[in-house]
C-alpha cells in the first residue's frame, strides 16, 4: 500500500507553500538566496520523480551495450574503465553507440537540473 502523500508530493507542497507565502515577501537583499532555495527544491522534486524511471533505462541501456549485467554503478565503473582503454576507439560502430548513450544519460541529468535548457 503506498502512503500519499509521496515524498515528492511533499516537497511540491513546501515549493507551492514557499512560492505564494514566502517568496513574495523576501525582502530584496534576501531573494537570491529566496530564489536558489526554490530553484533547489523543484531539482529536488524532478530528481525524486523521475529517479527510478531514468535509473531503469540507464541500467538496461549500459546492460545492453556493455553486454553484461550488473548494478548500475557497476556497469558505469566498467563503461569508465572501458572509455579509459580506448576500447571503443577500436570501431566507428561503437564509437558512435557510446557516443548516442552518453548523450541521453546527460540529457536526463539535465532534465532535472536545468530543463528549461533543453526547450532552447
């Protein structure tokens, strides 16, 4: 049985909560620090909502690849160990593979971090 509300679920109520409330009336000399609180708590979020979806993919895109199995921490050790040897220098196929996998790992990152970035 899940408990609602989820634990993003929470931090969305303190985001709404610190927007409507606190955020406007954060005297002038504070409302950077008011805006990097808020810019943090909505990565937060992103990050909790979106973790084990984009954790599965990544497990079982570097799974695939790397044809093995493992944790994903694992297979992103061997992924570095096998970038560091220039194993996949070996072959323009590969290269190319590697290349279109780091790519969408760094989007989803970004995705939580900054996704207003990928609009541009």
């Amino acid at each position: 049985m899940k408990i609602r509300p989820s634990e993003w679920e929470l931090l969305d109520i303190v985001l709404q909560v610190f927007r409507e409330e606190f955020l406007p009336n954060i005297s002038e000399d504070k409302r950077y620090s008011g805006l990097m609180v808020e810019n943090a708590l909505s990565i937060v979020i992103r990050q909790i909502k979106n973790k084990t979806e984009n954790e599965n993919q990544e497990l079982s895109t570097l799974a695939s690849f790397l044809d093995t199995e493992g944790s994903l921490m694992s297979l992103n050790r061997l992924l570095s160990e096998r970038i560091r040897s220039g194993y996949f220098s070996k072959s323009l196929d590969n290269s190319e593979k590697l290349r279109k996998i780091l790519f969408e790992i760094t989007k989803s990152s970004v995705s939580e971090s900054n996704p207003k970035y990928l609009q541009l």
